[in-house]
C-alpha cells in the first residue's frame, strides 16, 4: 500500500533529508532555483540539478547534505539538468533537458571534472537515464525531430558515441522516466504525450534495452510522468492520476484509493519497499496498512484559457501560472499533427496573454498543450 511520507505541498527550490523513512524531515538546502533532480552516489557524495532560466545552478554535496556547492562553472553552458544517474560513487552521468536542447553530462572522476555530449542530431530534448555499468545505458526524450515521437538513445561506451534504440512514432512523445525493478532485465520508460490522439502507453525492454516495444495501457488519455515497478508484475504509472498493474503491464487499472498528484519519479528500494515523488512524498511497503488519508483532487497551480470559442479569425489565449516557469504552448489538429507552435520560453507567475492567429487554419476542432515545469493543462478550441 501507498501512503504520504512527509514534504507536502514541497516548492520547487528545497531539499529535505529524512533518517527515518520519511516519518519526519530536515531542510538541507533552500533557494529560489528550480530544482529537478537529484542523486546519491554514495551516503556522503551527492548531485542536484535544476532547470534553465533559474541561475542555471548544479549542486554538489560531500557530507550527506549538510552543505550544498554550486558547480555550474564545470561544464559549459547552457545547462539544466532534468536526470541523474550515478554508476559508481566516480561515474556520475546527468541528462537534459526537458525543453531543449538534448545533451549528456558525465563525470569520471566523482563530480571533479565533466564532460558534455552535444545529441541534439538525435534528439530535440532528453528527460533522464539508466545504466547497466559504468559504460553501457540509455537516455530517453523526445526524438529529433519531434515528429518521431519519444527515442531512447543507446551508448555502449560511456557516453562517446550514442545510437537510436527506440521511437515511439507519435508526434511530440517524451519518454520521461526510465526505471527497472530488477538491474536492468527488465527496463520501463513512461510516455508522456499531448493529449491528442488521446491513449495512454508505455515503454518496456525484457532484455536490459536491445529491444523496445511501446504498449497501449488504455485508450484514455492519461498525462503521465512516473512509471515503476516493485518487481516485474505489480507496478505503478501516473501523473495527475495513477495506474497500476499487477500482470507485468499486461492490463491496468485506476488506483482509486489513493490520494496525491503530480508523480513524477519512483524509487525502488528492494521487495518491499519504494517510494514515489509527486506533490508529495509516497512510500510503498507491502506490511504498510494505515495512513490514507481522505482523497482530495490536487490544487490547480496552472491553466490555459481561450476566447472567443468558437473563432473566426483570432483567439486571443490566457496562460496561468503559479511560479515562473519555461512554457512551450502549442495547436495540434485533432489527429495529432502539431499547427502551430505559440510559445517556447520562460513566462512568469501569473497571467500572460498570446493572440493566435487561425485565419489559415481550416474548420475544425484543435488543441491547445501548455508544457511547463509544473505539467501539462490544455484547452479544446472550435475555428468556424
């Protein structure tokens, strides 16, 4: 069973350390940078990134998180990092990010020096990683171009030189969390998608990543960030709501039960225990029996709103937000096919307006996505 641990209602620029499985928290580090990822390569020695438009900060530890330092001047910018990996308490790689471009970092030497891989022939933005050993992982994203769909990208030599595994083939796809519950056998990667065509599918590889297929979950459409599982046939899928699956990924189905939001990373400790990131913070344990509390739909931070519905010739768009964050807005066709591109940048908290000019686009009914750091909203809009 799933229960909240602790950190609700989290904001973005906090790191909190627990000594005891979340019953309580300290605060370790404060800022007011988007924080995004972070890693523990050893007990002591630990890594941070947070996203661009936000000092561009990449934080190190060395005692466990007492103190924070900013190494950002290591590796060349720009810089924003939305994965973290570390092999080896000296092999450290990190990925990003979520906006573009898409490049690797890595460290060969326990965070003393890197070095960035330029993938932007392959991909247009990359989300996270997993590796196998110090040499041998993947990195997934959104293709290059986009139209591909999501891509898991292969090296086999420590990040020098990478190849394409896998394509989703639906336009704008991210593959956005990779993780397996058993070293590698068995890999998952979570497809986050624009809400048109409207499904919900995932990633899988039975054979630590030579081969990937993309499997349908259900034909609803579900905005999805965390994918995990506990052992290779119970396991979990969401973002706004949560899927679950106890055949491998075979069938899923609503977890009604549970309350909370915004999931966005799992983490698999052994047999029976996990825990899961969202608005809040999730521990899984198989003996766990109390703790739920009432379910409560999560607030609503952000929003996008058009008017007048339908148009004729002009929509004039309203954007909400609750903290500044990059914003990509975009029109798709309700086959999917990407119209027109509105907005690719920061925007700050609050209302923002755009004027979306339809006059050549045809009849018909389109679809507005707003992808922030936050997650994703949208709007239907009618052209006459």
């Amino acid at each position: 069973m799933l229960i909240q641990v602790g950190l609700p209602e989290a904001v973005p620029g906090v790191i909190g350390r627990t000594y005891n499985g979340g019953a309580s928290w300290q605060t370790v580090y404060t800022g007011p940078d988007y924080l995004r990822s972070i890693e523990f390569a050893t007990p002591q020695l630990g890594f941070c990134g947070a996203l661009r438009d936000f000092n561009d900060i990449f934080l190190k530890t060395t005692d466990g998180g007492d103190t924070w330092q900013d190494i950002s001047s290591l590796i060349p910018a720009p810089l924003a990092i939305c994965g973290l990996y570390a092999t080896s308490p000296q092999v450290i790689y990190g990925a990003g990010v979520w906006t573009g471009p898409a490049y690797v970092i890595r460290t060969m030497d326990g965070g003393n020096s890197w070095t960035k891989f330029d993938l932007s022939n392959m991909a247009s933005r990359l989300v996270d990683l997993y590796f196998l050993n110090d040499s041998v992982g993947y990195a997934s994203g959104t293709a290059q171009p986009p139209s591909l769909g999501g891509v898991i990208l292969h090296t086999g030599d420590g990040g020098e030189t990478w190849s394409v595994r896998h394509l989703t083939g639906q336009n704008q796809d991210y593959i956005w969390k990779l993780q397996s519950p058993n070293n590698g056998k068995n890999i998952y990667g979570s497809i986050e998608s624009s809400w048109v065509p409207s499904d919900t599918r995932f990633v899988q590889s039975l054979d630590s990543g030579a081969t990937w297929t993309t499997n349908l979950a259900t034909t609803d459409y579900n905005y999805i960030e965390v994918i995990g599982f506990i052992d290779t046939l119970h396991g979990w899928m969401g973002g706004y709501s949560l899927l679950e699956t106890i055949d491998g990924g075979e069938t899923w189905h609503y977890d009604t039960t549970f309350v909370g939001g915004a999931y966005d990373r799992f983490q698999r400790i052994d047999d029976n225990l996990a825990y899961m990131t969202g608005l809040e913070v999730y521990k899984y344990g198989a003996n766990i029996s109390s703790g739920i509390r009432v379910p409560t739909a999560p607030p609503v931070r952000e929003w996008v709103d058009a008017f007048p519905v339908p148009a004729n010739d002009e929509v004039t768009l309203t954007v909400h937000l609750f903290a500044r964050s990059f914003a990509i807005i975009s029109a798709f066709a309700s086959d999917g096919t990407l119209v027109k591109s509105i907005h690719n940048g920061a925007l700050p908290a609050g209302d923002s307006q755009f004027k979306l000019d339809v006059r050549d686009l045809p009849p018909g009914t389109y679809f507005l996505s707003m992808r922030t750091n936050q997650g994703m909203s949208g709007k239907v809009i009618v052209i006459q």
